[in-house]
C-alpha cells in the first residue's frame, strides 16, 4: 500500500484520492508478525546476486504472499520466473523499480 500511495501522489494525483484509494484496501489488509518480517529479512539476505536487489517492501511482500500461497502481484523485473509472481504494468513506472 506504500508504494500505490506514493506512486498515486508521485504522479501527481490528489492526496485525497490518493488516500481514498488505498483507504478502499482496508477490508483485505494483513496482519504479520515479528516472526514473519525477520524471515523476509533472512530471504533478502540470501536473495540471488545474480537477480536485482529488492527493497525491504518487496521482501516483506512476497516472503508474506509465499507464506499465505497468494499471489504476488508486481512489475519489478528481479522477480521475474519465481514461483507465485504475477506481472502487472503500473501506468507511470520507471522500468519497474520499486
């Protein structure tokens, strides 16, 4: 929710709508553990030097996506080929960076 947040007011969107799209995610919002973030951690730490380095965000995303078998839905390209990843185009992105 971080990023669609900053992407919405990056590109010059309202800060009101900004807010009211994110706000409208609240019902599906997931809660996590200390347990959890540590793990994503631990992924990033052993995450592949031949791949792209990930945020913390993008780590705590997908390790928390694997762990509940959902889908994880980005345009970043360093997850290209890993199991459970969804690519969506995100309308103003610079190359998929996050």
């Amino acid at each position: 929710m971080m990023e669609v947040y900053y992407a919405l007011l990056r590109d010059g969107g309202p800060r009101q709508k900004a807010r009211e799209v994110v706000a409208s995610f609240e019902p599906v919002l997931i809660d996590f553990s200390l347990t959890e973030i540590l793990g994503a951690l631990d992924m990033r730490v052993r995450w592949p030097r031949r791949r792209a380095r990930i945020s913390y965000v993008d780590a705590v995303s997908y390790h928390l996506a694997q762990g509940r078998r959902l889908q994880f839905l980005t345009g970043d390209p360093a997850f290209k080929g890993l199991p459970g990843v969804a690519f969506i185009r995100i309308s103003g992105s610079r190359s998929g960076a996050s």
